[in-house]
C-alpha cells in the first residue's frame, strides 16, 4: 500500500510541547506545506516572539530569529530591508501582537513593508497563564477576568485585521480559523495567497487565524471547538478583508 501521509520537508520531526487540542500545531502544518508547496523553504526566515509561540523555531527545518516581546514586526523590517530576496514571516499570538507589539505592526503595515505576519488569535494569554488579552471576548473569563471581560472597565476586544485593512497603504489583510477541518482548507490558501503577494514582492500580508487555547479556557478540545465556532466566528468574522487590488481601485477613484 502507498503512503498517504508524509511529514512535510520544512516540519522538523519532534514532538510537540503544546497543549492538547492547541491549533498552533495545525497552523506550523499549513504554514510547513506551504512553503513546500511554493518551494521557497532555502530561502525562507521565519520570526517569533514570546509567547507561546517562542518555540516555533523547534519545529521547522528553516532558519528562524527569536526577537523581544512584541517586537517580531520590527526585526521582521530589519532581515527583509536587508536581504529583500528572503522570505520573511512572523509568527505571533496576540497579547504579544495586539497588546505590546501593537506600535510595530500598525506601523509595519502602514509603511507596507514586504513581510508576511501570521497571527494566532486564541483570545487570551496562552503562556503566562490565561490572563485576560486586548482580544478577549465580552464576558470571557480568564485568570485575570474570573468574572467576565467588563466592556465598560476594558473596552471592548479589537480586531486587529480590520484595524489594519483601515489603513490607506495598500496591503493583504485576512481572517481565516483553525477549528475544523473545511476552515482548515480554506486558511491554508489563504496562507499560500499572503506568501505569494510577498513572493510577487507585491504588499504587506496579514493573516488572522482564529484558534483555540483549551487548558486556559478551561474546557475540554471538544467544549473549546464548538465554543470558538458559536463565540469567537460571530465576533472575528472569517474572510479576505483587503487585498492590494482593493487599495488600487480607491486610489483610482479618489485620482
């Protein structure tokens, strides 16, 4: 019998330290057979934070930079301005993307720089502990929030992928989730869509995947999938929000 199933060549063989029913490891997956796929893994340099994604550089056979909290989107314009031939990526959770690192990336992006940012949006604190993040849900419970996000205290979650398709310079700015398999398919090809916009040396590229984070919401992998689905799919709604065309087409119109 054919094999069926095979590691991608940009996915290192180890085990994981993630939790179970923790999506990061479906998201190093898509991110692994897209590079494959567009065969650029010699070329390619991915970029993580702190967080939970700190360790990233354990499971992929590419060169990877840790950088300081928050600051991926900065070393990110750094590594691409220098060697512009180089596939360059972040890979960031968001209490280190929308909280301390937001400065870099709403600037990152307004500059338009020719990185790609993949954001895992689990909607709390995933390493420290669950405390509460600028994405958590209205009357979320975290270990900083046992009562509920108050959205008269803390104001109400941000979207971090309409704040930056609000922007006038022109870039690739998208929604997709890792929850179940038929978004699954559709966040790998939007994946491969922001590499080839970078690829084509065309804009920023900005992806959001919605994931889940079970041992901090305290529910099972099962709980935490249908919880994200009726939850977080009606607040961070799923989709292409702008693309380097749409901000050609307005330029046009305002010419």
């Amino acid at each position: 019998m054919g094999k069926t199933f095979q590691r991608p060549a940009a996915l290192s063989d180890r085990i994981t330290h993630y939790c179970p029913g923790c999506t990061h490891g479906v998201a190093h997956r898509l991110i692994a057979e897209v590079i494959d796929e567009l065969k650029i893994r010699d070329r390619t340099v991915g970029i993580a934070p702190v967080g939970c994604a700190v360790l990233a550089y354990n499971y992929f056979t590419f060169d990877f930079q840790e950088s300081a909290h928050g600051r991926a989107p900065a070393m990110a314009t750094g590594v691409k301005r220098v060697r512009p031939d180089l596939i360059v990526f972040t890979y960031q959770g968001d209490g280190d993307l929308a909280s301390i690192g937001t400065a870099e990336i709403i600037h990152a992006a307004n500059r338009g720089e020719k990185f790609t940012v993949l954001f895992i949006n689990n909607a709390v604190y995933g390493m420290t502990g669950g405390q509460m993040a600028p994405t958590t849900l209205p009357k979320q419970r975290t270990t900083t929030s046992p009562m509920g996000r108050n959205i008269e205290e803390m104001g109400m979650p941000i979207k971090m992928a309409e704040v930056l398709a609000a922007l006038q310079t022109p870039g690739f700015i998208a929604r997709q989730s890792l929850i179940k398999p038929k978004y699954i398919i559709k966040a790998k090809k939007t994946i491969k869509k922001a590499f080839r916009y970078q690829l084509a040396n065309r804009s920023f590229s900005f992806v959001e995947l919605i994931s889940i984070c079970p041992t901090n919401w305290g529910m099972s992998p099962v709980e935490a999938v249908k919880w994200a689905e009726e939850n977080m799919h009606a607040y961070y709604q799923i989709g292409e929000l702008k693309t380097p065309e749409d901000s050609t087409r307005r330029q046009d119109r305002a010419a």
